[in-house]
C-alpha cells in the first residue's frame, strides 16, 4: 500500500471518559498537525471517528490513539480512498475541515430528548464477520458456547437507513430479514418498540455499516427483558465482512459509507438499487440528488436528473406527499437562509410510532406537537420543504405537523413587459408555469374573492400590490372552522407556528382566548413575519398567550411584511408574555445557532434553569419586589395540576397558579409576572402571579347575563320552545309537565336533587314541588311551591308565584295548593291531554278528573313531542354541552394523571367528580364507571372499590352535568404507564372501530346503521385476534350487548322516543362508543379473560359531517403512553409547597 495514497479511518469506542477536555486537546493538536479532515465526535461514554488524509498520516494517527489504554480492543477500520469526486460531495461528508465536538450521544439512537440511551454493557454478541457468514451459510444448525440453536428462528436485522440499504444488504435464501425502512437511525427504536412480536423468542443478527449502531440497538433490544435475551451483531460491521469476503458473500450490491467514498462494493458488480423515477438498475449517490420534502437521499438516474429537479422518496409517497411546487410567482417567501449543518439530511416529519419508545419502564415524554400554518398562495408541502432546517433542528423536542388552508386559490401569473426587470424579449411575458404545480391556498381571502377555481393559468389583471394582506379579511370563520376540525381529527397540538399570513390566522386564534379552550387549546404561539388585520376579532384588550415572534429587522430586509408591522403584532399581546427574535436576513425564518438557540429556549425552558441561568420574561417587578420573600409567601391554590383541553409535553411548562400576599406592593407595576422558576428542584412552570387579589374579589362574575334564566340560555328561549311544543300538540289539548320530586335517603336526608329534563326544557325551573301546564287556551299555567317559615329556617327561600311570572315568564301562576281545585276544570275544558308517563306525579294523577280522562283514553305520552324538540339542540345548548364536555376531559384527563399514584377504584371516582365540580358542574351525569382489570369487563360497573393492581387496565366511563346539559365519555388506560401486547391488540381494535364509525357520522345516517357496520369491524377483527372461532354473530353478544351509542342532552340517554333507524340531523349529539367486554368466564383464550375496553366520544352531527367534542381527549396508545409517563410525577406536586 502506497503510503503517499490517500486513505479514510474509521473507528469508535465506548468507554468512560472523565476528562473530555485533555481528550479534545489530543484530538485537535493531533489531527491539525497530521492534515487530517473529518469528524470526530466525543462523549462521555466514548469517541466516534471518521477521518480522511494521506495514508501515512492515518497510520502515524492511529499509533498514537493507540498509546492511550483507553483505546485498547479498538477496531480501527482504515481503507485507501480517492479524493472526493467533487465539492459537494466533499461539504456534504465533512471532509473540507476538521470538526471535534462533544456530544451527547456517539450516534443519536432516539429523537425523544428524555430516553436515556441504551447501556452498551448490554449489547449483543460480538460474531466474527467468519462467524456471521457461517450461521447464515448454516442457518438452523447448532453453534457451540452459547451461539444461536436450532430451536429458535434465525431473524437477521438491519439497523441501517432505508437509502443505505437501497444499494445494498444481506441476502440469506433460508434467513428471515427485516428492513425497517427508516428514514434516520433514531427513527430505530420507534420502529423496535412497533415491531417488537417479530423478534420475540428469535435469534436476531444484526448488523451496520462499521458496528457502533449495532451496540445502541442491540443493547436496546435486549432491554425489553425475556424473550429478546439472543441478540447477536455483526462485529466491525458490513466493511469488516467485505474485506474478509471480497466476493461479497452473503452481501448484495455496494455498502453505503458515510465519507466521500460514498459506497464500497465488493467484486460482485451488480446493481441492487434503482432510479425512483423510471426505475432503471442504479446506485450511484454521487449527485446528492435529494426528497423535495424530507431531504433524504434518494437515487435518480442521469437521464431523469435532466427532466427534473424536484423528487418525492418512497417514505413520503407513502405518507400522501406529492412533487414539490415551484416557488409562488407572486409571492417569494421563505428563501430559507441555510449554515454549514444545513447540507446533512433533513428530516422534518419523522416516522411517528405507533408506541412512544420505552425501556425498562423509563417515563418517555412525547415531542411537542406544533400545527404550521404557511403563507398566503403557498402549500403545506413547499413551506414544509422550505422549513426543512428549522423542523431538523427542532426534531430532539417538536414535531411540526403541517397543512394546506382551506382557500384554494387560482392559478395566475405576472406578465413582465418593463425593460427593468424583463424576461426576454423585453415585451414579452413569462410562460405559465408547469401544468403539474401543486395547489395554493390562503387562510384570509379579499372581499371579492369568488372561491370558483379554474385548472387553467390566468394572466394577472393587474400588477400585484404589495400591500394586499391588509385587504385580505374575508374568509375567517371557514378557516377556523376548519382548524377545529384539524385539532379535534389530527390532534392534539401543543402550540401554532404562523408564517405570513399563517401568523396573522394564528394571532386571530390567539385573540378568541377561552371562547375556543374547549376545541382549540394553544399552550404557545410562534408568529413568523407576522401582521395584525384590523378585525373585530382582535379587540381591545392585549392577547393573553405565551408568543415567540420572529421578523427581519429595520431597514426593510423583509421586503413582504415591514418590521414595525410584525412588531405592531407583538405589541399586542401581553407584556411578559412574549419574546421577539429580530434578524437581518428578511423574509425568513433563520435557523443559524444563535436564533436557534431563542428558539429552543422558548420551546423548552427547563434547560436554561439547568445551565444555572433563570430567565424573567418580565422585568418590571424586579426593582421593588423581593423574588424570595414573594416567593416564601405564595401557596398553590387548588389547581395544582394545571387543566389540560389535551396532552402536553413535559418539556413544554405548565401553568401554575399562585397568589402573592403583596399585591398593594407590585400593582402599580403590572398585574402579570411570567416567570420561569424552579418547583422542588424537578420542573419548571410558567407561574402567573395574581398581583390585583383585591379588585378580582371585589369584581365577582354574574353567573347570568340579563334576560337569561339559565346561564348561556335566554328567557326567549323558553318562550319559543313552549310555542313550538304547542304546535305540535293537537287543537284544545293540554300537556301536564311535573317537576321532579325530593327523593329521600333517609326519612330527613335526602337524595341531591335533579330536576326533570322537560321541566326543566320548558320553563327553566331548577325548583322540586312544582307542576307546569301548557295549553293553547292559556299559554303556561305554573303552580309553584308555597313559602313555610319552617322550611325556610332550614332549607332557605323558594321561588313562589311571583317569580314564575316575573322570571319564568308564565301567563299564569298558582300556589300549588290550589291546584286539586283550577286544574280539574282545565281539563275538563280540554279534548286531549298529554303527560310524561315515566315522571307523572300523584300530585295531579290522583286526581278524579285525570283518572277519568285516563279511563276513556283521553290521556297520551307527551315524551313523544317533547323528546322530539329535545332532539335538535339549538346553538345555546350546544354552547353548554361543549363546556360541559370540556369539563369532562380535563377532569378525566387530571385523573388519568393520578392514577399510577392512587391505584384503587374509589379515589379515582371520588377525584372525577371533585375536579368536574371543581370546574362549575352542579353534578355527575350519573355514578362513574371506575373498574380496574376484570371489574372493566361488566359494563355498567358501579361498586368502585377496588385496588387497581400494577399492569391492569382501568376502564373509566365518566359525565358531569352543566346547567341541565350533560357529557359522557369513556376512556381506558393502563396506570404503569404502558400496555401490554395483549391490550394493545383489543385496545387498537376497539380505537379503529370508533374511529370508522366516527367517519360516518353525518345527516342522513343513523345510529342504527353506525351500528350494524360496527358489529360487522369487531367481529371481524375479533375473528382476526382469535377470540371468535365459530359462531361468531351470537358470542359477539355476549361480549357486546351494548348499542354503538345513544342520544345526548339533558339526559345520558337523551330522546329515547327517538328511534335509532331516524337518520340524523345537523344539531343532534350521539355518543360513539364500541367496546369489548370479556368476563373472566368466558370460554376462550385465558389471556383475554377479565378485560373490558371501551372508547367512547361525544359527537356533534354538523352540516357537512360532525365534530367531535371530546377530540381533546388523548385515544392513542402514543399519546396516552406519553402523556401518563410525562406527568407521573402528580403525587409530588400535590405535595409541594413553597
């Protein structure tokens, strides 16, 4: 070997390193003084090298590392190279300068920032690559001293990435092998936890290109405990395997190599990889040819590289994208600015598992999750292609999710016939662009806007103003309807990113404030090259969300949006509520380290505390106010645990409210304080001090806005619905409407009181005692409890005569002792009468008049008329039942958090029901359903006193009731924080039903037929599973008698005169929830007895689908999984004080 050749080294060793700054030194003064050029990577766990220079060099490198007994086994892999064919390829590999830096990890094994890294001491086997080509050559023989066996399937793994193993892997006719298709090696464990059933009780050879992702990944397989025990790699990885077979052996085509060789084949020439686009032999990467949308590298042939420059990978096609777009002729944004770190491959929409990685029990924290709305006439696509270094940057803690607008817009370009910036020839104009341009959309539309949308390019009619986001205000209320749907479908999203008019939509959103907390609810919102619009929608008063803005600084480099704009727009937000971010690269969002380093601060805060630096987002205090003393004095109140509308990242803080003794003394300053602060030296929160007690206190809300009788529901309301009963009874009828009796627990306690939901839908009484009549004679006739000095001593006032005229607006009103004698005669006077049969009172059966009328048939069912106006809800109940279901996810999601530290059945019912009255509901809907293990499979479960034992599943059916109107959802979890295969395989089953069924949730069905389709899923999934063998339709029953879902409303069950085959109608509530109940009896497979899942949804029938009004609540096994093991640390926080 010629020394003056040049050569490329390889070589990594796991060992602990105390002092990394000697090891730097080495590293920098060594290589410098050699020439070589590379990358060396150190931790401490250990150094991961690749270098390049002259031969000679390299060998004079590698006696040196030699002389340190860290380095002792080491397995350095040298080989001799050309230089690289050119400078791309030369940046891209990182051969044009030495890079030394101390890392975390040698290679990223997860994206997810809290999983520890597997140990290595617990790594697979090292085979000799004489060893591995043995067993493949002998797969099912025996191997002496420990070495795979004949009893056990042989399973070869590759741990490389999908363009890697593109070109080239191993082929072993009689050896099962697995490609997981990865688009970047932390997408691993991902794919390990998803797949884990095809490598239980195997023997697993894996193998990499030079062996270091073979110990992560074996150590982390063998992590999962019994059956994943005989794990085996490839030592010194695919190089050490071609050098000892140069014929190739068992390896097909060429090895992928990460330096400006590119790949290394063996003396077999053939081709295994193939041009994506015509599908030719191919395997050269040399081009660099790269995913328009994920930045992976892919293969194009030189022939189509002639044709296009635009490529979609296989792992995108998949996923639905499409070719990217050109650049917007009229609107130029997002030129994103790129540094040095940029050229590696991007990936911003990782493969997302089905289950969050875990090890070992360790608690996994999902990324955060943040929708991205683009700008105006662009896509989802291009500005997800154009942010592909912000979304690489960001991928340790956030997951960018990004959509089109639902304004589709036309296609249309500028001619060009000035001199000064012409095309040629000068008079001319641009051609159209290509016919296969995607799409562009816009949130905000001029007022002119048709919304008819041509295939055809058009020629401008005019030149385009630059100032024409100031008139595009139109089209709001579609695209927040349309949001809703993405958070209730695609959820849950911890924040927005708006870029352009994208930012303008999101502050809009910002602005409704708790007016959409029950369907969109944003913890943060970044605003990129933003702008205010003067809607109503933004008001008066500052917006009151934690908000990061980023926008190009004076003099005008954003030649789109001017900077004083986008800082009007920040202006309107709370003061110590927001960050700005200035840069100089204009119409942009920069992703150089600095801005990066803003950027990642705001999304994760808790790592500036750990570095030792507080950051006060708000300093106006500071001077007059002791943060140790105000500190000292402030107690949690009783929301310790914030409320969540849905899942948040624990790397994202909660809000925490506190309140200082020292208001007179701070509230000339401010009446918010954000800062970041420290709680048992664990976590982070956003603290919002309540600075102004005093006038709060002295501010007390009115529960009802004038003219209402029920909050959120107006006297004419009431009004309308007895018109409306009255014209569907019968001329010169009467309908009877009796409130609802005390039921008495004992012969002086009693029952907490309901009222009866017609009642109640008819005059709004809350009241027990009362009896209502409706006639078209009189119009409402109420006879109203009389006021007794006892009772009054000892259960306060009542609503008498008086108020039944003056607030519930009756014609007429009576004591209720003079009923026996005025009512009698109205019914005499009446050719028909209607009452409600299930809730008739002896108060007016008993007397001989109705009983006379009843004997002659005079007497009929009015639920029939009543239940039908029920039905329908109007916007104002809808109102109320959104609130209410928002009440009824975030107390079951506040318990789901309490479960792991409080397992017994009681006391997750008993903190249910005090976080929904908690948060303003006056009762449970009905008494929760809390059954642990087997208790889950009996449907209506009720006793709730049982321990929960470690590893079962809790099933939890809960519903509150908010001035009349109730929820019901069921959701069903494992407290340890993981589920079983065996649950997760029922529970996907179950979770897929509800969400097809939830699919054909619109006018026109009806339950009856959501139904039917749900039998014909579960029993052909249970067929599937094993559970039903033969007779399937009849032992479907016995583990499911329920129905899909019933009605909702005033009551659980609500209309129940209405059939389940009438086809629904926009403004009907149904509850969507399939289930599987196993009992501990059931004659089946033991592995499956005791277990009951259920998943249940409220959903709103609109005009064009429905809307489901529990989407906020986590069904996914990754969201729930994330979202139990991220807060299982409830039970401190409840404890803490400060």
């Amino acid at each position: 070997m010629a020394k003056d050749e040049f050569g490329v080294l390889l070589y990594y060793k796991f060992a602990s390193i105390t002092d990394l700054n000697s090891l730097f030194s080495f590293y920098h003064s060594n290589c410098n003084s050699l020439g070589l050029l590379g990358r060396v990577r150190l931790s401490p766990s250990g150094v991961n090298v690749t270098v390049g220079g002259l031969l000679l060099a390299l060998e004079k490198h590698i006696e040196a590392v030699k002389s340190n007994s860290l380095f002792q086994g080491t397995d350095f892999k040298l080989a001799s190279s050309h230089h690289p064919l050119n400078d791309k390829v030369a940046v891209e590999c990182g051969f044009t300068s030495l890079s030394i830096r101390v890392v975390k990890e040698l290679v990223t094994f997860s994206s997810y920032p809290l999983l520890n890294p597997p140990e290595v001491s617990n790594a697979g086997r090292h085979l000799s690559a004489a060893e591995f080509h043995s067993l493949l050559q002998s797969a099912g023989q025996l191997m002496k001293n420990g070495s795979p066996t004949d009893d056990k399937q042989l399973v070869l793994l590759d741990a490389r990435n999908l363009y890697e193993t593109r070109i080239g892997k191993f082929h072993a006719p009689i050896v099962e092998t697995l490609d997981p298709g990865i688009r970047q090696y932390s997408d691993l464990p991902s794919w390990i936890d998803d797949n884990s059933e095809q490598l239980r009780g195997k023997h697993v050879l894996m193998y990499c290109t030079g062996g270091i992702r073979c110990e992560m990944a074996s150590a982390y397989i063998r992590s999962k405990g019994a059956g994943f025990e005989n794990v085996f790699q490839l030592y010194g990885g695919i190089q050490r395997y071609l050098e000892q077979f140069p014929d190739g052996g068992f390896f097909r085509g060429k090895n992928f190599v990460f330096d400006h060789r590119i790949s290394v084949g063996s003396s077999d020439t053939s081709i295994m990889g193939a041009c994506l686009i015509c599908g030719s032999s191919y395997d050269n990467y040399s081009s660099r040819c790269r995913c328009t949308h994920c930045r992976i590298l892919v293969l194009i042939c030189d022939s189509c590289q002639i044709k296009s420059d635009a490529y979609v990978c296989e792992l995108c096609q998949k996923h639905g994208m499409d070719f990217g777009s050109i650049p917007s002729v009229e609107d130029s944004e997002l030129a994103t600015v790129l540094d040095k770190n940029d050229l590696k491959t991007v990936c911003s929409d990782s493969k997302i598992s089905s289950q969050l990685p875990s090890r070992n029990g360790n608690a996994v924290p999902r990324k955060l999750r943040i929708l991205c709305l683009h700008g105006f006439r662009q896509n989802a696509s291009s500005f997800k292609g154009r942010s592909a270094s912000l979304a690489k940057k960001l991928k340790s803690i956030a997951e960018l999710v990004f959509i089109d607008a639902p304004h589709e817009l036309p296609f249309i370009y500028q001619s060009c016939t000035e001199a000064k910036n012409s095309c040629a020839p000068p008079t001319g104009q641009h051609a159209p662009p290509p016919e296969n341009c995607k799409r562009k959309y816009a949130w905000l539309v001029a007022s002119d806007f048709g919304g008819k949308v041509e295939a055809d390019w058009k020629i401008a009619n005019q030149p385009f103003d630059p100032l024409q986001y100031q008139g595009q205000t139109d089209g709001f209320d579609v695209s927040l309807a349309y949001l809703k749907k993405m958070f209730s479908e695609q959820g849950p999203f911890d924040g927005i990113l708006g870029f352009s008019q994208g930012a303008a939509m999101a502050a809009l959103l910002c602005a409704q404030g708790d007016k959409l907390k029950a369907e969109i609810d944003l913890r943060f919102v970044i605003l990129c090259s933003g702008f205010a619009l003067p809607l109503a929608d933004f008001g008066q008063k500052p917006i009151n969300c934690p908000s990061l803005h980023i926008f190009g600084s004076d003099p005008g480099k954003d030649r789109q949006i001017t900077s004083h704009t986008s800082r009007y727009l920040a202006s309107r937000f709370e003061d110590g509520c927001s960050v700005i971010i200035e840069h100089e690269f204009g119409h942009i969002i920069p992703t150089r380290s600095s801005y990066m380093d803003n950027i990642k601060d705001f999304l994760r805060p808790e790592e500036a505390n750990r570095k030792g630096t507080m950051k006060i987002l708000s300093r106006k205090l500071l001077h007059q106010l002791s943060f140790k003393q105000a500190i000292r004095s402030c107690t949690f109140s009783t929301g310790k645990v914030s409320d969540f509308g849905q899942p948040t990242s624990a790397s994202h803080p909660q809000v925490c409210f506190l309140t200082c003794p020292h208001h007179s003394d701070v509230r000339k300053h401010g009446r918010d304080l954000r800062i970041l602060m420290s709680a048992n030296n664990t976590r982070l929160w956003w603290v919002k001090w309540q600075f102004d007690a005093v006038s709060f206190l002295d501010k007390e809300k009115k529960l009802m806005k004038e003219g209402e009788i029920t909050p959120g529901i107006a006297t004419e309301e009431y009004i309308s619905r007895r018109k409306r009963l009255l014209e569907l009874l019968p001329e010169n009828s009467l309908a009877i409407i009796a409130a609802a009796p005390v039921k008495m627990m004992t012969d002086v306690v009693p029952y907490t009181f309901r009222q009866d939901a017609d009642y109640l839908y008819l005059t709004g009484c809350q009241q027990p005692g009362g009896v209502a009549v409706l006639s078209h004679e009189c119009g409402l006739c109420m006879f109203m409890p009389e006021t007794k000095p006892h009772d009054v001593v000892w259960q306060g006032q009542i609503a008498g005569v008086d108020a039944a005229l003056e607030m519930f607006k009756a014609e007429e009103a009576y004591p209720v002792s003079k009923l026996d004698k005025i009512l009698p005669n109205m019914i005499k006077r009446s050719s028909k009468l209607f009452h409600n049969k299930l809730t008739a009172t002896p108060t007016y059966t008993d007397l001989e008049t109705f009983q006379n009328a009843a004997h002659v048939g005079k007497v009929s069912d009015l639920s029939i008329f009543t239940h039908e106006l029920r039905w329908v809800k109007s916007l104002s109940e809808l109102k109320l039942m959104k609130e209410s279901a928002a009440i009824a996810c975030q107390a079951l999601l506040q318990t789901m958090l309490h479960s792991k530290t409080y397992p017994h059945e009681g006391m997750l019912s008993a903190k249910v029901e005090y976080e929904c009255r908690m948060r303003g509901a006056q009762r449970m809907a009905f008494n929760p359903v809390v059954g642990g293990g087997p208790n889950a499979s009996v449907i209506h479960y009720s006793r709730n006193d049982q321990k929960i034992k470690d590893g079962d599943l809790v099933l939890m059916d809960v519903g509150c009731e908010l001035h009349g109107y109730c929820s019901d959802l069921t959701r069903t979890w494992p407290p340890c924080g993981s589920f079983s295969s065996i649950q997760e395989e029922l529970y996907d089953l179950i979770l897929q039903t509800n969400k097809e069924c939830i699919r054909l949730c619109r006018p026109g069905a009806s339950i009856r037929q959501i139904h039917n389709y749900s039998v014909e899923l579960l029993c052909k999934g249970l067929k599937d599973i094993g559970i039903l063998k033969r007779d399937a339709f009849r032992l479907y029953h016995q583990l499911n008698p329920t129905s899909i879902g019933h009605y909702l409303g005033m009551d659980v069950h609500d209309s129940s005169m209405i059939s389940y085959d009438r086809p629904l109608k926009p403004g009907v509530v149904i509850t969507i929830e399939p289930g599987i109940y196993v009992p501990s009896s059931f004659d089946g497979s033991e592995r499956y007895q005791g277990t009951g899942i259920r998943i249940e949804d409220e959903v709103l029938i609109t005009e064009t689908g429905c809307e489901v009004l529990t989407g906020s609540m986590p069904k996914e096994i990754k969201h729930i999984e994330s979202f139990l093991n991220n807060y299982n640390y409830a039970k401190g926080m409840e404890a803490a004080t400060v």
